[in-house]
C-alpha cells in the first residue's frame, strides 16, 4: 500500500494547474483529427476499410507455398493479405472488388492449382449496407450512452466532460488504427463499441466522486485516481494479454495459430483505454475541477469560503 500511495504522490495532478491539465488531451484530439481529415481526403474514408465494409473475395485453401510463391500466383488479381486461418498449411487470401471475367478466372487457377477451395463472395453493395449498419450501431450506442449520464448527473457540464471524454477516446483509437495501416472491420466495430462502455467507467467513478461527495476538491479526485487507475490498469494488462496470445504465441509454438480477430480487437482496445487514462485524469478531471470550484466560489465566496469548503477564519466581534 505504501508503495502505491508514494507512485500516486509522484503523479499527482492535483498540483498542475486546469489549463495545464486539459492542453495535452486537446493537442492529441486535435492532432488525431487532423490524421483522420488526411486519411479521409486521401481514400475518401476516414478510415481504411476492410473486406467486411468494401467488398470482394476471401479464398481459402490448403498449400504449402510461401506468402511470396502465392503473390507471385495471383499477381494479375488485386490480392490483399494472405493470412494463416490456424489449421495446417491453410491460407486465407483476400482479393478486392474484381469484374465477373476476373471471377471466372480466378475460379478456373484455383480448379487447375489446388482443386479443392472455399471462396467467399462479398458483394460491394452488400459492404455498403454493412457500413451504414456500422455507423448506425455506434451512433445509437453512443446516443444512449449520452441519455444514461444525463439522466445520472442531470447537469449538464459535468455530463459533457464524460461524453467529450468518450468521444476522445474513440477518435483517439481510429486514428492509432490509421496510423499504423489498420483496416475497419466487424471486429474493429465491435472493439470500438466496447470502448464507449470502457471510457465511461472511470468517468462516472470521478464524477460521481466530485460532484456527490463532500470534502475537499483535490482530495477527491486523488481518491478517486487511486481506483479509477487500477480498474484501467487491469483493463489494459487483461487485454495486453490477449493481444500477445493471439499475435504472438505461435512464434514460439506451432501448436497455436495466430487469431487475427482477437488481436484487432484487443489492439484497438488498447489504443482506447491508453487514451482513457488520459482523458479520464487530465481532460475530464481538469474540467470537473474548474466546474466545481467554480460552483463553490459563487456558493461561499462572499461567506469567506475557500476552495476545497475550508472555510476561512474571521474575527470575531
């Protein structure tokens, strides 16, 4: 205990002033926005998107040859990665939206090549459907999300920071997604789905610390950093976890197989809730304090009250 307490005194923010606290939140949204207004004028996307959301063909079959050998095959189609699905000397090959003569030869190579094949047909249409359906998904869970803190904290500023806070995280991790090349697909949407419920909770943990506890300001929000951080911390070491089984394990053992499922979302989760700590203890933190102190300087400023609801010693007649 000593020694969690002495870490918390180290990164104490109760000592840095609002501005200073919510600068470095702002400077990281505003740059993540500005990598997501490049990325969208540059696919006209904001994100790239998979094969789920674009459309084309997924092939799989059974073959020896190496990632390079099967490029070289079907150098004259718009193939996109080659993955392992996790079954011996099973390959899993994307190609992107082709002409109905490329179909049938592709089909023809795969008879003549390896016989038995599975081909996966999405149609771009089919992909569009599927975006709205993704966007409209966030939209409403975000939407509800927004209902739920208004309706618990029923004032509004404090109900914006959560949300804002939110909103941050999201923007942060699609724009860690773009960064490193990751694709939008149905497990990405789920990930980022998830996050809104992982952002909220340290939120509304701090919040509710602020605004329903008595006490003093500063004392309030170092509590309240105590438990918020660790539940993050957990968050983050279970994923971290998962990431590592599902990306990493099979170098070391040919008895497991890559998932590339888990590792996209565990990956997208932990670019969000890195953010979230940071949303949470700098940008969400910093506006509750100027909001609070604020509402207690109108309430016993002229009482001779400090920040805090010390109250000050006058003299006695």
């Amino acid at each position: 205990m000593p020694e969690r307490e002495s870490v918390f005194e180290k990164i104490d923010i109760t000592k840095y002033s609002v501005k200073k606290l919510v600068a470095v939140p702002l400077i990281i949204l505003f740059l993540s926005l500005a990598m997501l207004t490049y990325t969208q004028l540059s696919i006209d996307s904001p994100v790239r998107l998979g094969m789920d959301f674009k459309g084309g063909i997924i092939v799989t079959i059974i073959t020896d040859e190496t990632n390079e050998e099967l490029t070289a095959r079907f150098a004259a189609y718009p193939i996109a990665p080659i993955r392992d699905t996790g079954s011996a000397n099973e390959r899993s090959i994307e190609f992107g939206p082709m002409s109905e003569p490329q179909k049938d030869d592709l089909i023809t190579l795969l008879k003549e090549a390896y016989g038995s094949y599975e081909l996966r047909d999405i149609s771009p249409l089919f992909g569009e459907e599927l975006q709205r359906q993704a966007v409209r998904a966030v939209i409403i869970a975000f939407t509800l999300m927004a209902i739920v803190v208004f309706a618990a904290f029923r004032t509004v500023i404090p109900a914006l920071a959560v949300i804002f806070a939110a909103f941050s995280d999201i923007v942060i991790a699609v724009a860690c997604m773009d960064a490193i090349g990751m694709e939008l697909s149905l497990a990405t949407v789920a990930a980022l789905l998830m996050l809104i419920g992982y952002s909220v909770d340290s939120d509304i943990l701090l919040t509710t610390n602020l605004l329903r506890k008595k006490g003093d300001v500063n004392e309030k929000v170092r509590n309240a950093m105590k438990t918020g951080v660790m539940m993050t911390s957990t968050s983050i070491v279970a994923v971290f976890a998962i990431f590592i089984v599902s990306s990493s394990l099979h170098v070391f053992s040919s008895h497991f197989a890559p998932i590339p499922i888990l590792r996209d979302i565990s990956l997208v989760l932990l670019f969000g809730l890195m953010a979230d700590l940071m949303n949470t203890w700098l940008l969400n933190a910093g506006i509750l304090r100027w909001y609070v102190e604020k509402k207690e300087r109108k309430r016993y400023g002229k009482r001779g009250v400090k920040r805090g609801g010390e109250k000050k010693k006058g003299k006695k007649k």
